[in-house]
C-alpha cells in the first residue's frame, strides 16, 4: 500500500491520474472481496511507470528537436515583398513603400520594380550585412534572364526591369541608410536628395 500510495506522487504522476483511480478502486473492491493480487498489481504498475517513463522521453526528444532545428531557412516558401522605384527626371525620385520591415529567419522575396524613366539603386550597406542571400533574380518581360548568387551589396535596377532580391534576414536592426546615389541627368542632384531614401527595420 506504501509502495502504492509512493508511486500515485511521483513527480511524473500527474498524468498517472486518471489510470492509477481506476487501478485503486479495483484494489480497493479486490481488497474487499479478500483477494490478495498486491504482487500482480505492483507488477502491473511498473510496466506502466516504465512505459510513461518512455514516452516522456520520446516526446522530449521529439519537441526538442522540434524546437531547436528550423531546418534550411533558404527553402521556406518566400514572403513577398514589392517596392516600386518611382518618380521622373528631374522632378522626383522615390522608393513606394520608403519603410520596410523584415523579420529574421523568414525567407523574402524583395521585388524591386522600376516604373520610372531612369535607373536607380537600391543600396544600404547595414541592410546588406544583416542578411544571408540566396539569390537575385532579373526579370526582364516578365521572363527570368539571369540568376546571380553570392553576397549582394546593393543592386542597380534599370527603367522597366524588375529584380527579385530573396534572402533571409540574420540580425535585427533599424537602418536608416537605404538609398540612391545615381545623379539626376536633368537637375544634377543626386536621386537621395530629391527624395529616394527609406529606412529599413529588421525584427
Ligand atoms: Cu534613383
């Protein structure tokens, strides 16, 4: 009975709740009806701890795993992202969305579209070295023409291309040094002056 009563508080016992009620009550009738069956419900309680004990285990390791390992972050399915390269010569230059927020270990798919009459950049050094890039992308009518690995530092987007930039953010930070440093041909200011700056914000 001590033994018993010793096992209903192991600290794992909680879950032992429900089956060890129905294993005491039919001690308890057994115990009524003057059946001594201690050894075979004592045995029957230790292959029963043993198989708790197990599938703890089990499921530790299984969740362990589970939480620790995210696998190949560059094989997510992309989180898509447009920013449009805006504006005329010698008017105004500016990126649509200027703020851009990004999270670290997702997958993104920057698409850099350019719908204006120049070229432009798209260049913030701290953005660049807070990343891990898979790949850029070019589009041209709508078809990929080239695909370019390796460490990117900023990319340069001609007018009516589009360039796909897809990477996984690794450090968090506010950067607020996104810019274009091409010069107007008209106003001969450089398109960061006339508006083409952004903040970047990685969480
Ligand atoms: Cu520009």
């Amino acid at each position: 009975m001590i033994q018993l009563k010793n096992r209903f508080l192991d600290p794992h016992g909680k879950s032992y709740i429900l089956p060890f009620s129905c294993l005491l009550s039919s001690y308890f009738i057994l115990s009524i009806k003057n059946i001594s069956f201690n050894k075979i419900m004592i045995k029957i309680l230790s292959s029963i701890n043993f198989f708790f004990d197990k599938l703890v285990l089990l499921i530790c390791i299984f969740f362990s795993s589970y939480c620790f390992s995210k696998g190949d972050l560059t094989r997510q399915n992309p989180v898509e992202i447009e920013v449009l390269l805006k504006g005329k010569t010698g008017e105004n230059h500016f990126y649509d969305p200027s703020l851009l927020k990004f999270e670290t270990g997702k997958l993104y798919k920057l698409k850099l579209i350019n719908i204006s009459d120049s070229k432009h950049y798209f260049s913030s050094t701290n953005f660049a070295n807070s990343i891990f890039t898979r790949k850029i992308q070019v589009i041209k009518n709508k078809n990929k023409i080239a695909e370019i690995k390796g460490h990117i530092k900023e990319v340069e987007i001609f007018p009516e291309n589009i360039v796909e930039w897809w990477f996984v953010p690794v450090k968090t930070g506010v950067f607020k040094d996104l810019f274009c440093h091409v010069k107007d041909e008209i106003s001969e200011v450089s398109h960061a002056d006339m508006g083409m700056i952004g903040t970047i914000i990685i969480e």
